[in-house]
C-alpha cells in the first residue's frame, strides 16, 4: 500500500492541494473538518485539478470546466465551460479514483 502522511494544517478547509503517491498526482480537500482525497490528473485531457475551484464538494477543472464531487471522484458535470464539446466527447467520461484519508490527531495519511 503507498501512502503519504501530511500535518492537517497543511490542508486549509477549501483549498486542495497537490500531493504525489508514488508518482501519481492526488487532491486532498478539507471540507467541514473532513478530508478527501481523489486523483488530481482530469479525467477529460490531464489538467491538475488542484488548481481548479473547490465549492461544497465540487471541483471545478480550471481548463474546460469538469466537475468532479471530492467525496466520491463521481463526475458531477463533464467539459461544462464546452457543452457541444461535452456532448461530443462524453464516450470518454471517466470519474477519479478515490485514496483514503485517515486522521489521527495531526496526522493525516492518504493511501491507495
Ligand atoms: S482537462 Fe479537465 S476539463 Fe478538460
């Protein structure tokens, strides 16, 4: 199992941040006290999501505006600032993996 292990003010609640598990990109989100983590690279073309827009649970992919709920990885809208694009490219709709986050006092470790 790879993992990482971060300090929790680390992750500010509502600002993600980029980690690396063994080369691949992850997002950690705070969100009410709770943490999440998901896979940073979008699904649609690669962009870093943790330079996106965090609302509630929904992170919003800065190139073409992919929504991804942090909770699940589920895609909530796919190329939403390109909605022609969307439509025509939503054969490759694909959520994010999902890591766990696990607290322990000021510890936080994501795992896959
Ligand atoms: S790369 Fe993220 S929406 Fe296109």
């Amino acid at each position: 199992m790879a993992k990482i292990t971060l300090n929790t003010s680390e992750i500010p609640e509502g600002k993600p941040k980029r980690v690396e598990i063994e080369g691949k990109g992850v997002l950690v989100a705070r969100r009410s006290g709770k943490f999440y983590a998901i896979g940073d690279k979008c699904t649609h073309m690669g962009c870093s999501l943790s330079e996106g827009t965090l609302e509630g649970t929904v992170i919003t992919c800065p190139c073409h505006g992919t929504k991804f709920n942090v909770t699940n990885g589920k895609v909530t809208v796919w190329v939403g600032k390109y909605p022609v694009l969307g439509r025509l490219t939503s054969f490759m709709k694909k959520d994010e993996p999902v890591y766990k986050a696990t607290v322990e006092g000021e510890e936080i470790t994501i795992s896959d």
